[in-house]
C-alpha cells in the first residue's frame, strides 16, 4: 500500500473501496454501451458522433473515482474530500452520462433474450414509465434536487450519513438520481423529446446556481466548523476542521458554479441559435415580393 502521509494519513492513495457498484455496474454498463454502438454499426453516426462515446465513458469514469478511488475513503475524514466525492457525482459524472445519449446503445448492448424477457416489458410498464416522467417534470426534478441538496447539508442529516454507511449509500443515491433528473431537462435526452425549449433553460439553470452558490459561501465564510464529526475524529488528519470546511465550501462554490454558468451560456446560445434558424425558416416560408410595373 503506498500512502502519502501528512501529519496523519492526510492521503491515503492505495486505499480503494470495494464498492460493488463501482466495481460491477459502471464496467458492465460500460460493456453493454459498447457492445450495443457496435451492433448499430453505420446508422449510430446519426445520433451518436464521436464526442458521445467519448462523453459516456468520461462520465463513467468519474462515477467510478467518486466511489472506487482512495476519495471515497478520505471523504470520511475531510470534508473537503466530501466534497470532490460530491462534485464528481453530480457536476461531472450525472451531466457526461447524458450527454453520452445512453438509451439506445445501452438497451442494444442487453443481450437479445433477457431484453425481449424482462428489460423491455419493464420499459413499457405504464406505472414505471409514468414515474420516470414525473421525476424528470422542470417542475419535480429542479426542488427535488435543489432540497436534496439543502437538507443533506444541514449538520444533523450530515453527520448522520456519515455514521451509518446505509444512509450514506441513500445520500448518494439520492444525489446522483436528482442531479439526472435536473440534468434531463438542460440536456437534450436522446432520442427522447425534451422536456423544455433552449430559452427555458436559461432560467431553469439560472435559478439552480443560486442556492448551490449561497451554500458554498455560507460553508466558505462560516466563523465557525459547521460538522463536529470532523473536528471530532479521534485521528484528525492536519488540516483544522474550520479549514477543511472553508475548502470544501470553495470546491462547491467555484467550480461547482462554474459548471453550472458554462451549462447557462451553452443553452443561451444554442437558444439564440435556435430563434435563428426558426427566423430563417419563416422567412423561407414566406411568398416573394413581386414588384409591379410602374405606371
């Protein structure tokens, strides 16, 4: 095992989690990805360039880190390994998974049996599709994930998910499922219709930043260390508690806000460009002008 030590065990780089996740879900999805690009052959160019792919396993790699990685085991030591874990679920691995449109080469990748037999009739289930619409709703999907993130916060609900390793696998479940809800309205769900037109997003994202930006300052500029677990921790690595929370609360507020402007400006332009080509096309729809001859 190589360590890095500062003070005490401030890095620990050969401590990997055994996560079954990690170790078995994200390499077969991965696989099914795959395997179903191949079997779609020329006709995925359409939908799938290259940047796709690239995207998908770029988010599957972070969803990997945040559980796998020797993070996961500092997290229960720094707050502001925590907060890494956090941003890499929700700001990396949750916008890269979607943006790698994984419905279709994921669903070809299931082989042909078990598709026919459990995973399509599941997909058709009225009741199940109903709930995955009502999730992804602007309107359920932007409090849901803003609120998961405000009462996670709150130093009772905190601390106590990272007392019990159960919580602490809802805590990120509930994370990682809110932030694709939120994620499926501000990128297009290929080959799915979206939920809301390029210039609704601007607001939809806009007024997203502002929480995650007040709680990232409030946990920068607090005068006082919000989590006694930290401060608490009988081998506290050498980082004070009131540093590593301020550390923390830098990681959410910059780039965790930065993600999410890139995100608004990306849907303001493609809004504008959209208004665009609609101008143009009304235009082309119109009968010419014929100019009469003079008298």
């Amino acid at each position: 095992m190589i360590a890095l030590h500062v003070n005490t065990d401030l890095l620990v780089l050969g401590t990997w989690s055994l996560d079954p996740i990690a170790w078995v879900l994200v390499p077969l999805l991965g696989l099914l990805y795959a395997r179903g690009m191949a079997r779609s052959q020329g006709s995925r160019r359409r939908t799938h360039p290259r940047w796709r792919p690239a995207c998908y396993y770029a988010g599957l790699l972070a969803l990997f880190l945040a559980l796998a990685s020797p993070l996961d085991h500092l997290a229960d030591e720094l707050f502001m390994a925590h907060m890494s874990q956090h941003f890499l679920l929700v700001t990396v691995a949750a916008p890269l998974l979607l943006l790698g449109a994984p419905m279709i080469p994921v669903l070809r990748g299931v082989p042909v049996g078990l598709r026919r037999e459990l995973v399509i009739p599941v997909l058709k289930n009225r009741g199940f599709r109903g709930l995955l619409r009502f999730a992804a709703r602007p309107l359920v999907a932007w409090p849901l994930y803003v609120a998961l993130l405000l009462l996670w916060h709150v130093p009772g609900a905190y601390e106590a998910a990272l007392r019990s390793v159960p919580l602490h696998l809802i805590q990120h479940a509930a994370f990682f499922g809110a932030a694709l809800a939120w994620w499926w309205n501000v990128i297009d769900p290929v080959p799915l219709r979206p939920n809301l037109s390029y210039l609704a997003r601007v607001p939809f994202v806009f007024i997203t930043t502002v929480p995650i930006f007040v709680l990232g300052a409030f946990l920068t500029f607090a005068p006082s260390a919000s989590y006694r677990f930290y401060a608490d921790l009988p081998a506290r690595p050498g980082l004070p508690a009131l540093e590593d929370q301020q550390l923390g609360g830098i990681i959410m507020w910059i780039p965790g806000s930065m993600v999410l402007m890139a995100a608004l400006l990306t849907v303001l332009v493609l809004a504008i460009r959209a208004e665009e080509r609609q101008r143009r096309v009304s235009e082309a729809a119109l009968p010419p002008v014929r100019m009469g001859p003079r008298r």
